[in-house]
C-alpha cells in the first residue's frame, strides 16, 4: 500500500480482505473488478502509480518491472 495510499478501492479491499481473514474465511475466489480497480500490478499505466515511483514517463512495463523489484525486496 505503500506505492498506492491513495487508492481507496485498495482500502476497501484491504479491508473486506481483513475481515474476511479474521473470520477465518477464504478471500478467493475475488473478481477481476476489483483487482483492475486495487492491485498495483495491474495500474502500471496510470500516472498516479508513475508519479509515486519517480516513472511519470516511464513505459508500462518499466514500472510493471520497478513494482515487481519492489515486491521482491520487501
């Protein structure tokens, strides 16, 4: 959430998410919706993700490749 605190679907599905753990049910299958809407893997094209990453123009994949570099080293 680092990279995308602003997005306020990622909230809400961090939210439904955590709920849904801590009654010990399953968070898949989830749909495809919502992933567009709040995984940063799947925003690599929008300015606000580019712009958080110091990549405003920087090609898709470029910042799909910084984003996925981050997850790694988390």
């Amino acid at each position: 959430m680092k990279y995308d605190s602003d997005n306020i679907n990622l909230k809400k599905q961090f939210e439904k998410i955590r709920k849904l753990r801590s009654n010990n049910l399953p968070t898949i299958p989830t749909n495809l919706e919502d992933e567009l809407k709040s995984n940063i893997f799947l925003r690599c094209d929008q300015n606000e993700i580019k712009i958080k990453l110091n990549m405003k123009n920087q090609e898709d994949l470029k910042v799909f490749k910084k984003v996925r570099d981050l997850k790694d080293s988390f």
